[in-house]
DNA sequence: TCACTTGTCTATTGAACTAGACAACTTACC
DNA sequence: GGTAAGTTGTCTAGTTCAATAGACAAGTGA
C-alpha cells in the first residue's frame, strides 16, 4: 500500500511539501506547464489514470487538482473525452458601449457578478475630479468580482456620487449589474468616455481574489462613464487578470 | 466552535487558501514579518496563546506554525521564557583551513553532514581543469546537505579523482566528515587554494532541500582543496543559505 | 509564591488521500 | 448500427493528517 513516506524513494516525493496538499502541488505543476506553454489551448491533457500513475497517487486526488485548474480557468472537461487546455482568452472590447455583462454574454457565457463590499468615504481629489465633485464629498464605493462562467475574470471598485447613488450598494445587490442598477435611477444609458489602461501583477490579495497565482499580470483598467448629456455618472478602478481576458481597443 | 467558513467572516480567513494548510499560512507570515524586520534579531514573538488568539486559531496550530518556523532556522524556542527571533548568521571564514564541522563547532553548534547521493561520472572539462585530470576522466561525485543544529546551511556538489578515492561515498557515509574521509586516504592535511563566490536565488529544488522558501537568495560558492604539495585533492560548488551564512574573507 | 510561558497528553471532528468498483459517456472501428 | 476500448462521474469505505478543545505538567522570572 501506498502511505506518504517523507523521506522514502516514492515517485511522487519530488513534489510533496510541507503543509501543502497533494492535488494543490499537482495544479500548481500543470498551471506551470500550461503557461510556459507545454500544452497548446485546445490539447488534450492526459487521461486521470495516467496522470495518477505519473505522479504515483490515486485517481481521485488527480480529479482534486484538475477542479482546481477548472476553477482557475485554465481547463474544461468533457465527460467520456477527456481535459482539454482552455488558455484562449474573453476579448474585452472597450468602446462607447462597454458592459461587462454584454461582452460576456456575446461571447456565449455566462456573467456573474458579486458585490464584496462597500462604503460611504469622502472623494479624493482625483475621484472628486472625475465625477465633478469636490475633495471630501461623500462618495459610493463599491468593491466588485466579476466572472465568467463561474472563472473570476476581473475585481472592480466603482465611485458614484455619494448624494445621488446612496442606495447603489442595496440596488446592485439586488439586480446584479450596474446597467439595471442604474436604471433604478432613471439613466437608462449611458456611455465610456475614457479608459487608461496599465498593468501590474497580482500581489496575494488579488492573487486569491481572481483565483490565480502570485505574480501573474493583471491589466489595470480605469474608466469614465457619462450621461449623454456628458454628465459624470460613475467612474471604475478595475484589475484584469490577463491569462484570462485581452482589452481590444478599436481606433 | 470555530469551524473553517469558506466564506464566513471568521477572524483567519484573509490567509486561508485553497490547499494550504493553516500552520504553512501562519509560519510564511511570520517568515515575511520577521525576514522584512518587524522582529528583530533576539526579540520574543508573542505568547503562542496570544498568536492563537490573533489568528482566530487553535495553540496547537501555533505551535505547529512555529516548529515550522524552528526548521527554517529563524527562531529559537525556551520552554517557560518564550520564542525568540534568531536571524544572526553563521560567520563561514574562508580560508586556508576552511572546514565546515570546525567553523559550525567554534561557533558553538552541532554540525552534521548528510550525504543525499553520490555517482561516478566522466569529468567535464572544467572539473578535470580543476583536478588536473583529462576531460572524461572518471570522478567520483557526492552530493552533501550541511547543518547546523539541525538548520540546513548548505547543499555542496564535491567532485574527487574517481581513481584514488573510487570509495569517497561509502566512506563518508560511515565517517559524515570530509576530513574524516580523506584520513582514510592517509591525508591528513589539506588547504584551501582558491573559493569564487557568486550569488542566485533559490529554485523549488534548493528551497526544498534546504528548508527555504522559493526566490531567497542564495550564495553560490566554487573552490579547490590541494595537498600541500599543490596536488588538487577535491573540487566543490556549494548553495549556502544567505539567510543563514556569511562568508567572511579576511586579506 | 504567583503569574506567565512552553511542553505534553487525550479526545474529537473534518479534510486529504487511498482503494476499488461501477455507471455514464465518447470515439473509433467493424 | 452495434460493439469495445477508453474516458470522466459517482459511490462506498478506510487510513492518515490538520485542526479544535481542554487539561495539566514543567519551566521562567519577578
């Protein structure tokens, strides 16, 4: 039988580590191959038996960390197929008319997104700027997660106008996206009037927020939607995670 | 009763992740804390009682947590005083008479070599260079983790004459000292002729072997032993823990 | 002596991992 | 169309490890 020898000649020892499990060092090792590109998007993944058999461990502790690549976005699996690579990635187009929900739904999955937090706290000079308020104005604050089909594509705060939105934290939670919350409002449209774009990398926070690992690229969206009349509706700080999304800018 | 709440609002869950246990989450806290000098060198950590209640855990996790942090070398425990930060390093003085058991006694610790593997193989250009044999030549090579009290210092690679010293490994393994070994040999004494000194950071491997975490710095240390009659008797490359060791040359 | 610290013990619960079996599904081949 | 081989999905069962809970021993220091 087979028991954990910490110091025996088992084949799977070259991965055990000290207080962390099994089928956590295993996803870690195919999220490694994964993106270093040992397997091209689309390719099959080896059979769990075999895998099993590679690392010397049993079937079901294979199934544990092939749900955590699920989880993470980087596979997808048909029963009575097999695993299959999934490192293409959600086009995020960023035009008049950017709404995550749309863009997610267009492109066939389904959207989902969750409110973390939220809180009254003064503008700050730069938020207060961009909404056409003053510095120390009370302001809406919303911390967002948004997914696609269960996989965390971005993590979002929102600034509204204090005054006008109080009750937006309430409203989203209810109706789940900020184009319906905002119809509660009276704004039935509404449209991006600039977006700035940089990138960093995910530090531990973010890194189990999006589902993904330390030190992977994050792009750095903020933003500007205005009425039509170009009044400051809300303004957004959002953190992409890259392996999963690509901002495509039309000009 | 304290049950882990994936998604409740218990006082631990900013450092609960998936497949990690907590000890490993508590222990790589407190390694950054006390690695970035929010303790400093000798100072006492908190009460285990009054950590357990910090991170909303049990002791006996603590402790775990902390026999951890003991293994890597970074603190020191005194039954009834308390825990104590140790991050003052091993002074390892270079010089003609460099050996390691005598620099880890003077210093007031046990030492301990342990040989993890040991092959014969053709000696590559460079170590032949270094032992004044030809390229393909055979050479005995061992693979030695040194400790000390029970604290990996270093993971040596040490290249010998295959012919002369063909039983080098089933030596050291019954005599666990260098020096011992080449006794054996009818060497009794033996210096240092030359040590390069260079620097990486740890990979999975080395951070394993030697009780680190990935991306420490590492020091990376080539040299050469002679007879003193100039005749090259061993060749080494050593990864010293830079956490644990400085070297020390005197001119 | 007393308050506080670490060390050790027993017991319990749930997660991780193993083992084996079989169902449900896909694909290729006859 | 049917079959067989290969794949994922699900179930039961058992062992080991992680974490909790509580109690008390043993040592430190004022």
């Amino acid at each position: 039988m087979l028991t954990r020898t910490p110091r025996g000649s088992s084949n799977k020892n070259h991965l055990l580590v000290r207080g962390i499990t099994l089928w956590r060092c295993i996803a870690d090792d195919f999220e490694q191959m994964i993106l270093v590109g040992k397997y091209d998007n689309g390719e099959r993944l080896p059979a769990e038996s075999e895998i099993a058999a590679r690392y010397g461990v049993n079937r079901h502790t294979v199934r544990r960390a092939i749900a955590e690549l699920g989880a993470r976005g980087l596979v997808r699996t048909e029963r009575g197929s097999g695993t299959f690579v999934k490192t293409d990635k959600l086009d995020y187009r960023i035009g008049q008319r950017t709404r995550f929900s749309e863009i997610v739904a267009a492109a066939g999955h389904e959207a989902e997104g969750r409110l973390q937090g939220h809180r009254l706290e003064p503008a700050s000079e730069d938020i207060a700027g961009r909404l056409g308020l003053k510095p120390g104005d009370a302001v809406v604050r919303l911390e967002i997660v948004r997914a696609s089909d269960r996989v965390p594509i971005s993590i979002a705060t929102t600034w509204l106008d204090g005054q006008r939105f109080c009750e937006a934290a309430k409203i989203f939670r209810r109706v789940r996206s900020i184009t319906r919350m905002l119809e509660h409002y009276g704004i039935s449209t509404y449209r991006r009037k600039w977006t700035r774009i940089g990138a960093t990398f995910t530090d531990a926070v973010d890194a189990g927020r999006l589902r993904l690992s330390v030190h992977r690229p994050v792009l750095v969206v903020e933003s500007l939607d205005v009425s039509p009349t170009d009044e400051p509706i809300l303004t957004t700080r959002g953190r992409f995670a890259a392996d999963r999304v690509a901002l495509i800018v039309e000009s």
